[in-house]
C-alpha cells in the first residue's frame, strides 16, 4: 500500500456527501421569502372590512387576477395574503369599493302584462 492511497472506510455513518451537507447548513442558496398566508373569500372579505359579493366583483373585473392573487382548484378559491395583493387593491381605479357604492341599482322590468290570459 502506497502513502497516497486513502484509508478504507468501515463506517459509513460519518460519510456524508457534500449536497447533503450543503442543503442542511443552508450555505449557497438565496433566502426564500415567506410564504403567503391562504385565505378563503370569507377570510379575505372579513379581512378588508368588504362583503363577499364584493370580492366576487373585484374578480369579474379583474382588479384580483387569476394566478398572481388568488388561485382556483376546482371549486375551492383561495387568495394569497401579500402586500402585491394589497398594493393592487389601493392603486385600482375608483379604488375598488368606492366604484361599486356608487353605481346605480337598475330595476328589473316584467315586461308588458299579458291582458288576454
């Protein structure tokens, strides 16, 4: 055996390989940011002090767009809690909750009455 060859190893339990030791100290990877909170239409409208049919307008609208504030799988909604969210919501125009408080309701017409039933 030459001096350059290296021991054999008969415990493996501190043999470590280097990805490993990397994920676990954390070292070369860039901080993840928080992971926003997940809320449900009733959460959210609760959260903002709006009703539920509001939320629904502001979607409709797409003042909340699909994939960036809120997400859709199957019939279950929820929307991501981030300051995005709430940076978007004060720059709308109208401001969101001021335009639907001011338009006007329209009544519905039964149409003319059938006289000759």
């Amino acid at each position: 055996m030459t001096s350059n060859s290296l021991p054999l190893l008969t415990d493996y339990s501190q043999v470590q390989p280097k990805s490993v030791g990397l994920l676990m100290s954390g070292a070369g990877s860039p901080p993840q940011p928080p992971m926003p909170e997940m809320l449900t239409v009733e959460q959210f409208s609760q959260r903002l002090q709006v009703s539920r049919a509001t939320v629904f307008v502001w979607i409709q609208k797409n003042i909340l767009c699909q994939g960036k504030h809120y997400f859709k799988i199957g019939r279950v909604l929820r929307i991501l809690w981030t300051k995005e969210l709430l940076e978007s919501l004060s720059q709308a125009p109208g401001h969101a909750t001021r335009e639907l408080e001011s338009a006007p309701r329209q009544k519905k017409s039964s149409g003319p009455l059938n006289w000759d039933y």
